[in-house]
C-alpha cells in the first residue's frame, strides 16, 4: 500500500493542528475566569476536570501547553523537508503520550469525563498518525 502524497498529509496535518488550536484556546478562555468549557450533551464533566488539580501544570493550564504545541505541530505542517517531518513526528509523539495520561487520570482518577479534552486527544492521536505517516514515508526524500 502506498502512501499518500505528502501535499496530502501536509494538509491534513494543517487542518487538524488548525482545529487543535481552536479547542485548547477554547478550553483556556473559559478556564480563564475560572470557569468551564460547557458540556455540549449536558453533564458536569468538563467542570470536574476543569477544577481538579491536574487541569494545571507548574501553574499554567494544561491547554496552554496544548495550544503551543498545536500551534508548533501547524509550522510543521506547513514546511517542507525532514527537519519539519521530524520535528512534527516528535511533538505529536509527545503531545500524544500526554494526552494518553491525561485520558487516563479522566477516567480513572478524576472519573469524569471532559468532551473538549476528549475531542483533543483523538485530534492529538490524529495528528500522531499523520506526523508518523509523513515521517515513515518521505523522511530522506526530496522537500
């Protein structure tokens, strides 16, 4: 099976990291007031993860982090060459791996769920697969 064409996961990858940027930037302004993003099928889940302790890291909301790291996955994105396949594959790498943890302490140690958080891990596992792809496929081509 052949892999798509890198203009192709490019866009996709722009796309996605382009949306990423929307959620986390939502979920940080309605933290910002100490409030929550709204569940939009009802529930209090998102205000739950948004108060406990693990909404915060060294201070800064997690979705600060999450809006850098989209916003460094979208510059990959965007250029051409192994340098930005492999920098885009690393973050995603990262950014991936948290989100993992962070499902995690949803499901197990908070037990709520946040659908704004889940909607940015599956972005996040997304972004991974397409950053994985391009690296697998076009790493040591021509931009």
């Amino acid at each position: 099976m052949k892999a798509p064409a890198e203009g192709t996961l490019r866009g996709v990858g722009t796309f996605l990291a382009t949306f990423g940027i929307g959620v986390a930037t939502y979920i940080a302004i309605a933290e910002s007031g100490g409030g929550s993003p709204v569940c939009v099928a009802g529930g209090h889940g998102c205000q739950t993860v948004a108060e406990s302790s693990y909404s915060h890291l060294l201070g800064v909301n997690i979705a600060i982090f999450g809006i850098f790291g989209y916003v460094l996955l979208l510059a990959a994105a965007l250029l051409r060459g192994d340098l930005a396949r492999m920098t885009g594959f690393a973050i995603a790498l990262v950014g991936f791996g948290y989100s993992l943890y962070l499902t995690y302490l949803e499901v197990f140690t908070i037990e709520a769920i946040c659908q704004w958080c889940v909607a940015s891990a599956v972005l996040m596992t997304l972004l991974f697969a397409t950053n994985s792809l391009r690296m697998l496929a076009y790493v040591g081509t021509e931009p």
